[in-house]
C-alpha cells in the first residue's frame, strides 16, 4: 500500500495534537510551580532559600532527557503521558523560579510600601500588587524560557508518547522519505514557536504602556 | 492640644549603620491635630512617620499608636488604622484609580466593594477626579496621582493619615492642587502628621511645627509662634534658606 501525502499529514497531525496537549499542560503547571516558588524566594526565607536553590542548581545542571529517564524508568512513573508532563513542568519551573524571582526584585520598593501600609497580607501583596506588575518585566525570558518548552517536548517521544516526533519517525521507516516528513515536523515546531513570539512581543507592548509610560513615579 | 495623645514616641533611637537618625527623640501626636515635621535632608523626618506604622522599625525606647505599641505584632492593626501618602505617590500602575483605592478597604477592612466604591466617588468628586475614576495612573498628571494617593489613604477611614513629602516630586504648578485638598482635610479636623519643605503651607494649614535635627526634635511650638524669631541659629538658617529659595523661585516666575 503506498502512502500518499494526505497520509503522512494525517499522521502527522495525531502526533502534533499529542505535542498541543501536553504544551499547555506543562506551560501552566511550569508557570504556577515557577511563580509560586519564585516568590518565595524572593522573600530570602532562611532554610527555604537554599532548598529552593538547590532545586534550581539541580534542574539546570542536567539534562532533560536524563530527568525524563529516571522519571519513567527509575521511578517507574510508567503512564507516558504524565511522566512527560511532570518532567517538562518540574524541569522548566526551575527556570521559571528565577525569572519571577528577578521579575518581583525589580518592582520598585515604593510599590511594596504601598501594598504594606494598606494592611495588605504578604500573600495579597504579592498576588494582587506585585505579581501582576512583574510580568512586563518578565514576559521576554518567560517567552524564550517557553520556547525551549516547545523544543523540548520533542524528546518525550524517547519515554514512548505518541507526539509529531515520535509520528514522523515510523513515517520515515515507511516512507524513506526523511527529508518531507522532517521538513513538515520542523515547519510545525517553527509556526507555534513564532507564534508565542508574536504573542509575547504584542503582550510585553500593550503591558509597557500601562506600567512604564508613567515616568516610574506611579 | 486637640485630643487625646495619639502617637507618642519615648526615647526612641533609630540609626542606619552608623549614622543615627533617631537619638532618644521623644515626642507626642495628638488627636485632630495638624503636625508638620520640617528640617534639613537627611534629618530623619522620613523615617520618623515611617516608623509609626512599621514601615521602619526602631532600634530601642517605646512608640505607640493609640492603646497598641508599634511592633511586628500590631503592623497590621496599627495599618488599619494609619494611612499613608508617599512622595512618590506609589500607585499600583496595573490598576485604574478607583481600583487602587478600593483594593485596601475590601482586602483589610473586609468592607463590602458596593460601600467602599460609594464613599471613593464621594472622595474622588471631592477633590476633582470623578471623571477620571477609570483611567490608570500613567494617564495622569503628577497632582492627579497624587490626588488619587490621598483619595486611597482617605478611603480607609484611617484615625492618623501620614504625608512624606506630598508635594516634593510634582511640578511646581501642580503643587498648589494638592496643597488645596490638604488644607480641606485640615478644615475637618483629621489627625496628620506632615513632612514637608513648603513652610508657606505649614504656616497656614497647621496647628504644631517641629523641627527635627541631629537625632533630635530640637523644637515643637504652634505654627505660628514658629517663624516668630526661633531661638535656635540651626532654625532660623533653615527657614532663611527655605524662604528665600522660594522667594527666588517665585522671581523667576515673574521674570
């Protein structure tokens, strides 16, 4: 039986919606993990400080695909699935830690002052005054850190799920015809990458606006 | 003396490293009195009303607010009940005005938002920004803002508002609107404690001056005995320089 194009589009297609439900997946769990952690940190809390740093250096200092390893094959986290998207989300929330640390540390003091001196809680000070100024600060690191997410899911496939790489590797043992079917899968990875691009340029413009037009004294 | 004492500081000391800003300075705020704290830059005026409600905390002596001593311990209670307007107006930039202003009372005072949007707009048509209610912070001028940041230290019905340098980062044609709700909220008799440089202001608007130098008040009198020939030479070179630099700023106006 030849396999025609609309074949290997097909194909392709249930590998790519494999790769679009873990993306979101692991972008919230990586974000919320990364800002939850990253706030903490920022309050220099003494044994929690180095835990967390320790947890960094540990997330940055290997790679991936080795955390994905010990994960499914250590652990015997054996649901492809949800190894993936523990690995992916643990993994880059690390990162995520401190680009939200540096985000909280940059907001003005004033603006903690402020958030103080209403009564607010450390937590309503944080999540209803300072987080949501941060992410202009962030939105760039954030973006290029999610990029890397997208470029990563690519090796899940190496713990068995089904995603577009995984999908274009029995093509290719079917069709021989690498050249295509790669071509089709980078074409894929490049569009949602510079499309989060386009995002994070349009968010970080309408945000600067409202928080750095106004000469730094609000 | 108006009321009752409302802030009292005993013995208070406070340095930063080795320089000292408080040397076992004692002082008393009372009720529904205007106080202005004035002195060179660097005399700890700031940090004085800073201090009041835990923003800075002091080294040794005793502070107290009302019935309750200012520690980590009643901050929060002691912030329900002290408002404070910053130089740099400091307000939430990702929030409209009204917004700013709700966001204490709702979230500290536990008042309902309904209540506490009603008395905003009262407070906003009072001091002229009715229509602005909706607009963010960097849609506004610097005496808009500021005028936004004593609307939100209003808008937590506080017992002693405190003011560091209200005027300080706006435009001189700006001051005077500002200066203006300040002198109406006197009118009603609230209890604040103003630092502050315009000594033209103090002089109409308050009811006590003090005068803060080398860790120490070194004098309180009634406004207006105040720029009576003070006996202190550190003084009368202050209001000289203070005096004289408006005077100029007012010639070059003309010119």
């Amino acid at each position: 039986m030849e396999i025609t194009f609309l074949d290997i589009l097909n194909t392709l297609k249930k590998g790519a919606l494999e790769t679009i439900k873990i993306l979101p997946l692991c972008m919230l769990f990586s974000l919320i993990t990364g800002t939850i952690l990253g706030a903490i940190q920022s309050k220099k809390i003494p044994v929690v400080k180095y835990l967390i740093n320790a947890y960094i250096i540990v997330m940055r200092g290997i790679p991936p695909l080795l955390l994905m390893m010990v994960f499914f094959f250590a652990l015997n986290i054996n649901v492809p699935f949800f190894a993936a998207i523990i690995v992916l989300s643990i993994y880059h929330s690390g990162y995520i830690t401190e680009i939200v640390r540096g985000g909280i540390e940059a907001i003005p003091k004033g603006q903690f002052e402020a958030a103080e001196s209403l009564g607010l809680s450390n937590f309503k000070i944080m999540t209803k005054v300072i987080i949501p100024q941060i992410w202009y600060q962030v939105i760039p690191a954030l973006a290029g850190q999610y990029i890397i997410l997208i470029k990563d899911t690519a090796l899940i496939s190496v713990i068995g799920v089904r995603e577009i790489l995984w999908s274009g590797r029995q093509l290719m043992q079917l069709t021989f015809k690498p050249f295509q079917i790669f071509f089709l899968i980078g074409t894929f990875f490049y569009l949602i990458c510079f499309t989060l691009q386009q995002i994070s340029i349009w968010a970080e413009k309408s945000l600067k606006q409202k928080i750095v037009d106004s000469g730094g004294r609000t | 003396m108006k009321g009752d004492v409302l802030v009292s500081f005993d013995e208070v000391t406070k340095s930063f490293g080795n320089h000292i800003v408080m040397d076992h300075l004692s002082i008393q705020f009372f009720e529904g009195e205007t106080h202005i704290i004035c002195g060179r830059s660097g005399a700890g005026k700031s940090t004085l009303i800073r201090c009041i409600n835990y923003l800075e905390k002091i080294d040794s002596g005793r502070l107290n607010f009302q019935d309750l001593e200012v520690n980590k311990k009643n901050a929060k209670e002691i912030r329900k009940r002290v408002s404070m307007v910053f130089q740099e107006f400091n307000l939430f930039p990702h929030l409209t005005i009204l917004e700013n202003v709700v966001l204490g009372p709702v979230d500290t005072l536990k008042e309902p938002k309904n209540k506490v949007e009603k008395r905003a707009m009262e407070l906003f048509e009072r001091v002229g920004l009715k229509e602005k209610i909706h607009h963010y912070p960097y849609q506004l001028s610097g005496g808009q803002k500021q005028r936004a940041a004593i609307v939100r230290a209003l808008n937590m019905n506080p017992d002693l508002i405190l003011f560091d340098e209200p005027t300080s980062a706006l435009d001189p044609e700006m001051i005077g609107e500002v200066t203006e709700v300040i002198r109406g909220l006197v009118k009603e008799g609230r209890s604040m404690i103003i630092v502050t440089h315009e000594m033209n202001f103090a002089l109409e608007a308050s009811d006590k001056i003090s005068f803060l130098a080398e860790g120490k008040i070194l004098l309180t009198k009634p406004s207006k005995e105040f720029f009576q020939e003070p006996e202190y030479d550190t003084i009368r070179q202050f209001l000289r320089q203070i005096l004289g630099t408006k005077k100029e700023d007012e010639e070059i106006k003309h010119e």
